[in-house]
C-alpha cells in the first residue's frame, strides 16, 4: 500500500472490487497489514462495517496485547512451535515432571492432548499443512506420525538421532536430518520419508 490507490467511493463507503485479494470473486474489501502510527496511511472510508476488513495492528505504536499463555511443567525443546493450518500449535514438552510428549493446543491456548515420546526430544516437532498429521522423533532414534486426534499413525525407524525438527513438503515428504551414516567419513544423513498412510518408507537419504 504506497497511499495512490483508491478504495473509497465516498467518506465512509467502500469502492467496490478494490480488495487486494488473489481471490476473484473476493475483492469486497480492503485488506493489508500495517505496523505503526495510523496517521502515516490515509483511509477516509475506515469505520465498522463487516465487510471491512484492513487487519490493523497495533495502529497506536503501542505494546501488543498478551491473549493467553500456559505453563509447561518441563522445559521445552528448543526450536519454534508449529502450526497447522487451523491454527492449532504443536511442541515437544515434559509433562508433570516426568515422561516427554508432543503436546497440542487449539488456537484459544486449550490444551487438545499429549502424545509420549519417551525419550527426551532434540527439537520440536513438524507439521503437514496440508493433513495436519504431526511428525516427531520418538525413542531418540526414530521418527513417529501423528494424527491430528493424537492418535499414533506410524513410526519409520532411522537409526540414528535425528537432530532437526521435521520439515514437510508441499507433496508430504517429510525431511529431517540423522546424526549418523554408513559410509565411511560420513557424520550424518539427510533423510526423506514418504507417508504412505500406514506406514512411512525411506524415499531417499544423503550423507552430510
């Protein structure tokens, strides 16, 4: 938004299909994202119709406003959550002061469920955008799905350590890095796993 557009047809009106949306049939609205003092942007039409929509944050320069936050029994692994696409956010916890879980929360910070690990994970865990299956190391050595109830879906057995958090692809192979390798010289793995619904199967794996 650089100010030269125009999106209002009066002083409280919205121009009709000015919305920058890639979506067609969606331009009902304006919608950006601005960080800082409202009075740098213009927007006459601004006020409280349900079809506006600007996403303003934070339009006064102030702090940000707490809106939850839960205490963790155990200190998490360190590495950022993940987040599904509906919001709900994953990360590798210590539970009651005893045993290690990936544990689940709705958007609204309420707790969903946990899912043992056993052992102590490295990182967090790693998130399918696409089916909100979860994935994570699990007995230090292996990599375990899990479905968006909490439910096991499979473990794929590595070998190794596996010492990055999972990352996904947009085809749902699921890429981690290993600690070890078979070949001489070599310290470690870069792997690929397929999810094959029931079970998950090495697509490839690289020294490093």
């Amino acid at each position: 938004f650089d100010g030269s557009q125009t999106f209002c047809s009066s002083a409280t009106d919205l121009k009709s299909g000015t919305r920058q949306d890639p979506l067609t049939n969606h331009k009902d609205a304006v919608q950006f994202v601005f960080w800082g003092r409202n009075d740098f942007v213009p927007i006459p039409c601004r006020n409280n119709k349900v079809t506006y929509d600007d996403n303003r944050h934070n339009p006064a320069g102030g702090n940000g406003v707490l809106e939850w936050d839960r205490v963790l029994s155990g200190a998490p692994s360190l590495g950022p959550p993940a987040i599904a696409s509906n919001g709900n956010i994953y990360i590798s916890n210590r539970s009651s002061g005893s045993g290690f879980f990936v544990t689940a929360f709705d958007p609204d910070g309420v707790k969903l469920w946990d899912f043992s690990v056993i052992d102590q994970p490295l990182n967090n865990p790693g998130v399918d955008v696409n089916s909100g299956v979860v994935y994570q190391d699990i007995f230090g050595n292996s990599l375990v799905a899990i479905n968006p109830d909490g439910s096991e879906k499979w473990q794929f057995f590595a070998g190794a350590d596996i010492t990055s958090s999972p990352v996904i692809g947009s085809d749902g192979t699921v890429y981690f890095g290993g600690s070890q390798h078979p070949d001489p010289g070599k310290n470690g793995s870069v792997y690929a796993v397929t999810d094959n619904g029931s079970s998950g199967s090495q697509k490839w794996r690289t020294p490093t």
